[in-house]
C-alpha cells in the first residue's frame, strides 16, 4: 500500500504555511467527499477553507497536487500503521487477519479522508492517461496472494487460487470500507468483525 511517492518542500517552509496547507488539503477532502472528484473545483475548495483562490494556487501548483497528496498520505499513513501492527514473523492465518485489521482499523476514525482517497483513487489519472493509483492495489493483493500461499505450505490455508482469492478478499474489504463510508448510521467494527470471520472461513484448511 505504501506510494514511495514524495512530495518536494515538504519538511521545509514555516510552520504557518505548512498548517495552512493542512487546512486546504482537510477543506479539499470535505469537498471531494461531498461533491465527487468532478465538480471539486478550486472555488469550492477555497471557500471550504475559508481563504482566496490565491492562496490555494501559491502553496499548491495544480487542484490535481492536492488530491495526489490527499490519496499519497493516507495510503502511507495505513500502510505504516499496517507495518506496526504485523510482524513478519506472525503465522500465516493469524498475519492475514492482522492485516485486514489493520487496514479497517485504520480507516475507521478518518471516514471523509476514505471517502476523499476512492474519489482520487477511481478518478486520477498519470500523464498517460492511466489510474496514478492503479499498481498500489495490485501490489496489496501480491502481497496477500503472498500470505495465502505461506499459508498453504504450513497447511493453514486450504488449496485454492491464491491470487485469485486475494483478488476476492481485497474485493470483500473494499466494499465493507464503501458501504460504511457512505452511511454514517454503519459501526465499521461488527462489520470488520464479519468480514474477518468470513475470510478465515473461506480459506483455512479442513481441520485448521
């Protein structure tokens, strides 16, 4: 999940600048997860924050460099939290189901922030045309296909397709994540409760 995609000045600068960047890149969400990528517009992200369209082209060059660094933080910031939380070292099943975790866990307090990354993520696109964001999703799920074949060298896992099943698993957390992300009446933690029961059953081996 990680990007390893960094951004030029952004451990320099004066601490105002670097909390007014915070500010518009915070009224950038809102917007995008209010209105979709489309109709966020550099108006809107403006008024949000509560500042002139100047300010928000003097510390950011393109509406397009908001949203990368909206999508690349968040992105880095789970998959820091994912690191901290799963060891290498843990068994197959038990890394898998610490893995989903801590991917919902992390997303659970940062709903708009969710909201805001699918928008950029299903909507930007590279200098060829391309979705920016596309290779981190297929890494997460190599990475996956990785646990699941571990898994079934130490008979954890039953014998199925592992990157097929990796597909399916990242399909299963990704539709809990939008559903709960568009109904503020959904708890994300009996949901995850559910889908992490459901992905042990579907891949332990009999007798596991």
């Amino acid at each position: 999940m990680r990007t390893n995609q960094g951004f030029a000045g952004d451990d320099r600068g004066t601490f105002g600048g670097r909390m007014r960047r915070a500010q518009i890149e915070r009224a950038a969400a809102e917007v995008l997860s209010e209105v979709g990528y489309a109709a966020a517009s550099v108006s809107r992200i403006a008024d949000r924050a509560g500042v002139s369209k100047g300010v928000i082209t003097y510390h950011f060059a393109t509406k397009d460099e908001i949203f990368r660094r909206l999508a690349v933080q968040l992105l880095d910031g789970c998959a820091a939290h994912i690191t901290d939380r799963v060891p290498d070292e843990m068994p197959p099943a038990l890394r898998l189901r610490a893995r989903i975790h801590a991917e919902l866990e992390y997303f659970a307090s940062r709903r708009i922030e969710f909201l805001a990354m699918a928008e950029v993520m299903a909507n930007h696109r590279d200098e060829d045309f391309g979705r920016a964001f596309e290779g981190i999703a297929e890494s997460d799920i190599d990475t996956v296909a990785g646990i699941l074949r571990e898994g079934q060298e130490a008979g954890e896992f039953r014998p199925l397709d592992a990157h097929e099943a990796a597909h399916l698993i990242d399909a299963a957390k990704n539709g809990v994540l939008d559903r709960w992300a568009a109904d503020e009446s959904l708890d994300l933690e009996p949901m995850s409760a559910s889908l992490l029961d459901f992905v042990a059953r579907a891949v332990r081996a009999d007798g596991a």
